[in-house]
C-alpha cells in the first residue's frame, strides 16, 4: 500500500479537494461577517448546510480512495 500513494492524486481529487477549501473559506466570510444581511435566518442555513457538505464531499472521496487503493484489510 505505501508504493501506491500517488494514485488517489487523480484530477477528481485535486479538484473536490481546492473545491472544499474555496467553499470552506465563503463559509468562513459568511459567519465572520458584521454584516446584517449575511446574517438572516437564510444564510445561516447556507452556512449549516454547507458544513455538510463538505463533509459529505469528504467521506465521498475517503471512499473513493478506499476503493482506488484500500486502506484496510478486506474482510472475508
């Protein structure tokens, strides 16, 4: 397993990876905002849903590259 390291580097990954993080730091500018339009009922739920996302994006691709490469032994 530790030869194969460089497999769960495919252009997917990369992508959801730069994806989560420009979707973490609008996150981060909605709830650090002093504004009062940024913070209605609306954009909150923005905010809580997005924090879901994110983490649904990141279980996707720790199954993908559990899939690509296995990181555990296979049960019988």
């Amino acid at each position: 397993m530790c030869e194969d390291w460089y497999k769960i580097f495919d252009i997917y990954f990369v992508l959801s990876v730069i994806a989560v993080i420009y979707y973490a730091y609008i996150l981060y500018l909605i709830t650090s905002s002093t504004s009062l339009a940024l913070r209605s009922p609306y954009f909150r739920i923005f905010v809580v849903t997005g924090i879901f996302d994110i983490i649904g994006v990141i279980a996707l691709e720790y199954t993908r590259e559990e899939l690509i490469i296995g990181f555990g032994s296979v049960l019988h």
